[in-house]
C-alpha cells in the first residue's frame, strides 16, 4: 500500500475507473509517480502497464488510485497495458540483472575504480537498457568512461547506463538485518522514500546521541529516528524545558529531565535535592507564579490613601 495519503488502493471497481490519475512505481518498493489514465479502462491495482519517461518506454506496475482533484500540472499519459508476451520478456530479463551486476563488479575491479560498490543491475523490460547503479563517496572526480565502454562491449544489445545512489539506497539493495535487530531493515520492508534526518530529532526524542544508539547500517542517521518525531514536538510543546525553575506539591525545584509522551517531568528538589517525577498538571511555572504574586502584593496606584474601587487588588 502506497505511503502516500492522497493515493487509494481499496474500493470498488466502478470507482477505480472513474479516477483519471493513476500511481504507478517501477520497483517493488519504488517512488511513486503520477500518469494520467484517460486513455486506459478498467485499470486494476496491480496492473502492469507502459509509460513513457525521460529514460525511455518503461513497464510499471499500478500502485492506486489518485483523487483528480489533487492534479497538478499535466501528467504524462499510460500508453496501454502490458501483454502477457511482455510480461514474460520482463522476467527472462529480470533474471538476467545478477549477472550483469557481477561482470560490471568484476570490470570494476580490473580497472582499479577504488571506492566504486556496484549496488545492482536493472534491465529494461524489453532488454534495451541497463542501468547499472553504483555508490561512490571518494573525494576525487570519478571517471566511468572505460568501465561504461567495457560494459557496452559486454552487454552488446543493451544500452548501458549507470547511475549513482546514496548510502541508504544501497543499504536498501542489499536488505538484510537492521541496526536495531529487525531481520528486515525498514527501507527494505516498507519505506518507499527516505525522509531527510537530523541530529535534532534524536535530541527532541530523548535518545543517546552515541553514533552506535543513532547510525543504521548504512552509516547514516536511522530512518527510524522520523517515526515519532512529530509527536514529541507537539508533546514537549505543552511541558517546561530542562533547567526550567517549577514549583511542585513538594515545594521548588529545577527540570531535569523531559517525558515527553507521559506528559511528566523529572524535577530536582531545591530543598532536599531529590529527583521526583511529577505530571503535567502537578507543576507551575516558577516565574510566572513570582510575578503573579508581585502583581498581588504591590500597591494599587492609581488611588492613593486606600479605597481602591479599580479591582486591581482583588
């Protein structure tokens, strides 16, 4: 199911029809892209059609159903769908991609490209186009020219292309075991894109910034650290910070600590330096509780010798 909210996967048939933009994605845990369906009846979830893009004719499967409302610009439009032919084109190539991917590895080595991981190999559905993908994080410029050359060489019928990814596609590619002990990592089993991550949202979640606690096994910030974000922004907006001054049942004391969705903090004791939990509405704000009792205390001015009528002093 896609993970955007605006596209639909369920509901009747007759509805599906009527919706004249379509999702459709390339891979099996793909981006989805937008295509308009007016040309194209009676598409299905799950039906495997060509489209047009800037690489070429390319089969993609339907993914759902995209409220026309939400159009935005022109959409390319879905040619037809795939033929069972094509379909069966589309696997002999498919199996076919491993061994691509290991040549290149090996002419990769013979040309000394250092720093070069060739992540995988991916076939067009008809066989005209290799796309070879690759990571590369050296801090020289990386000419492919000769390994684009031996490949075209090798590959013959096929186009060759390569195109470089990042760190967490590669870590995608490869699947596995995660960080944090799932036999699948998250961007292997569900994440279609990868949202940007920053160091602050390990802060606003209260967890050990120790690269190991932080770091998937891509080397990056794990994609894990977004989930719940948002929640303890919204949670932490409505509790004091740490080393704010609060007055607790148990007198005065400083914030030590944050528990953002239990709606509590730790407080250090002023009187007895004791570190006590307390909930939201058990504390008070030092300061606005010192100048509230000094707005009280002070005199009214604006009526002297007592008699004071403003209610300033009530």
């Amino acid at each position: 199911m896609s993970s955007n909210p605006n596209v639909t996967t369920g509901g009747k048939a007759a509805a599906r029809t009527k919706a004249k933009i379509v999702a459709i994605r390339f891979q099996p845990l793909g981006k989805l892209y937008h295509f308009d369906n007016a040309g194209v009846k009676d598409l299905r979830t799950g039906d495997y059609v060509l489209v047009s893009t800037r690489r070429g004719r390319e089969m993609g499967e339907v993914a759902g159903f995209v409220d026309p409302s939400k159009r935005r610009g022109k959409l390319k439009p879905i040619e037809r769908r795939a033929t069972a032919q094509e379909l069966v084109l589309r696997r002999m190539w498919q199996r076919k991609e491993l061994e691509a991917m290991i040549e290149c590895r090996a002419k990769s080595s013979e040309l000394d490209l250092e720093g070069v991981k060739i992540a995988r190999a991916e076939y067009s559905y008809d066989g005209s186009r290799v796309t070879f993908l690759y990571n590369y994080e050296g801090d020289e410029k990386l000419d492919l020219n000769k390994l684009r050359n031996a490949m075209q060489k090798a590959m013959k019928k096929s186009r060759v292309e390569f195109r470089q990814v990042g760190p967490r596609d590669v870590a995608k590619i490869i699947g596995g075991m995660g960080a944090c002990g799932l036999e699948t990592r998250c961007c292997s089993m569900f994440l279609t894109e990868f949202s940007p991550i920053s160091i602050k949202m390990a802060k606003a979640q209260g967890i050990s910034l120790n690269p190991q606690e932080i770091t998937g096994m891509c080397g990056r910030l794990r994609c894990c650290l977004v989930y719940e974000y948002e929640q303890y922004v919204e949670a932490r907006k409505q509790l004091p910070k740490v080393k704010k001054r609060v007055v607790t049942p148990l007198g005065e004391g400083k914030v030590t600590e944050v528990l953002a969705l239990k709606q509590a903090v730790i407080v250090r004791l002023a009187e007895d330096n004791r570190r006590v939990e307390f909930l939201k509405h058990e504390i008070e704000p030092y300061e606005e509780l010192q100048a509230l009792k000094g707005k009280a205390d002070s005199p009214c001015d604006r009526h002297e010798g007592g008699g004071c009528d403003c209610g300033r002093n009530d």
